[in-house]
C-alpha cells in the first residue's frame, strides 16, 4: 500500500497518517474497540518523539527516545489499551511514562491517568508534551512504578510498559475489585504479555495475550540496574 498525502492532510496534523496506521497497523490485525481505534486516530504520535524521528511516527515500529528508552508500536499500544478494557469513569495507573504517548492514548478513554516514570527528564518532556496539547487529566510523578502510587490507590486499570521478571504484589492490591492488570512478564530478551483480572470476589484470574519484548522494568519488584531480578 502507498501512502499519498494532500498537502491538507498534512497540515492538518497529519491525519490521513494515522488513518493509514490504524487501517493498516490496528484494523487488519485485531483490534476490534472502537474507543482504542479513535484515541489512536486522534493522539498525535509524531509530538511524542524528537524531530529527527517524526517522519517514522507512524510506522509499525518502536522508536528510540531519550534516556536509551523507546516508544511502543503503535500496534502494541492498542493491544495493551484494548486487552485494558477501559471505561470512560476508570482510574488509571501507567508504570513507565516513557514519551507520554500511551498515557495520552489512555486519556482519551479513561476518567483520569496517574503515570510514573523513573527518568526524570523523560516525565518532564512527557508533562510538557500534556501541557502544550492541552492534555488536562494525567498526572505524571517521578519515581519507581513497581510500588505503585499508593495515595491514589485503587486503580480500576494499571498498565506496566516495561518487562519485568515478577508481577509486583504491590501493583495487584492497588488494583480495584473488578479490575485489570496488563504487564510484560518474562526474562529481559523477551516477554509474555500478562492480564490479570481481580474479581468483584477478589479471586485473581490471569491470562497469556502474547509475547512481546520491552525495555526492563528497573526497581524493587523488577530487576535491578544490573540487570539481575529483584
Ligand atoms: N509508555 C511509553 C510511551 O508511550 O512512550 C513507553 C515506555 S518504555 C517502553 C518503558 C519505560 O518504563 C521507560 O521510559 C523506562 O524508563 C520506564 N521504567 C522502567 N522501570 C520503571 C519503574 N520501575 N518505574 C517507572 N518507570 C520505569
């Protein structure tokens, strides 16, 4: 398929490219929900990365960004939003902010997103992109996700972007009865993409979505700086 863009498409921030994503890169694989779909239509990827790497925001890859970290593909962002399956009143926790992206895409569907990064710089750049596009409910904290944000406990969604070796107790009693967890379980090379449901009987029900790869989940319930399990 060929990309032809009209001099409005591209002034209009880029739309007809991010159609062309979502058909392409969402619909003809599996993303069926129409509120992921739109959030990833309208979040405009190519701010969520330096100058250099805008013109592969919307390509089927993860790109780099500051601080040796990346940005998801768009595809797995979807996926993971998707296997969320958020309502519009949830609360939702974010571990690893990264380029804000996948908060902003969270946004969109979700009541509210508390996000935590461990870079410093990376969640400023990130509070900043949210600022300049008018991004009104996300709050960003530096700090290590795997503790989680307690004073904003319990989460009806927690989303992990990094790949840990454990799923940290700590993220499953801050997650609200009937909620749901999604995070990257395995060894640093490669991942299983885990959901895990906690019941309105607090009974834990976890499933397998897929393999993925992530950068490292670095802190006290994931691997330290060396890159040994915690
Ligand atoms: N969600 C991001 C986006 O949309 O750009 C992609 C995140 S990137 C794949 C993973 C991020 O997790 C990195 O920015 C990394 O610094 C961060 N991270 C790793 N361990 C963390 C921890 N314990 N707490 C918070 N952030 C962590």
């Amino acid at each position: 398929m060929t990309k032809d863009y009209s001099e409005k498409d591209l002034l209009n921030d880029r739309h007809a490219e991010r159609e062309w994503m979502v058909r392409t890169q969402l619909i003809d694989r599996d993303i069926t929900d129409e509120a992921v779909i739109h959030s990833l239509l309208k979040v405009l990827r190519h701010r969520f990365v330096n100058e250099d790497k805008q013109e592969f925001a919307y390509y089927d890859t993860a790109l780099e960004i500051e601080a040796e970290q990346t940005i998801s593909q768009p595809y797995i962002v979807a996926l993971m939003a998707q296997a969320l399956g958020l309502k519009a009143n949830d609360k939702v926790l974010e571990i690893g902010t990264g380029s804000g992206y996948s908060a902003a895409v969270l946004s969109r569907m979700a009541l509210s997103v508390y996000t935590i990064e461990r870079h410093d710089l990376l969640a400023r750049l990130a509070e900043e992109r949210f600022r300049n596009q008018g991004y009104k409910n996300i709050e960003v904290r530096v700090g290590d996700g795997t503790l989680g944000w307690l004073e904003k406990a319990p989460f009806n969604a927690i989303l992990v972007t990094a790949g840990g070796p454990v799923i940290p107790d700590s993220l499953v009693n801050q997650l609200a009865l009937g909620g749901r967890l999604v995070i990257p379980v395995g060894d640093k090379g490669e991942q299983h993409l885990l959901r895990v449901k906690k019941t309105l009987e607090n009974e834990l029900i976890e499933e397998t979505l897929g393999l993925v790869r992530f950068v490292p989940l670095i802190g006290t319930k994931g691997w330290n700086e060396m890159g040994k399990s915690c």
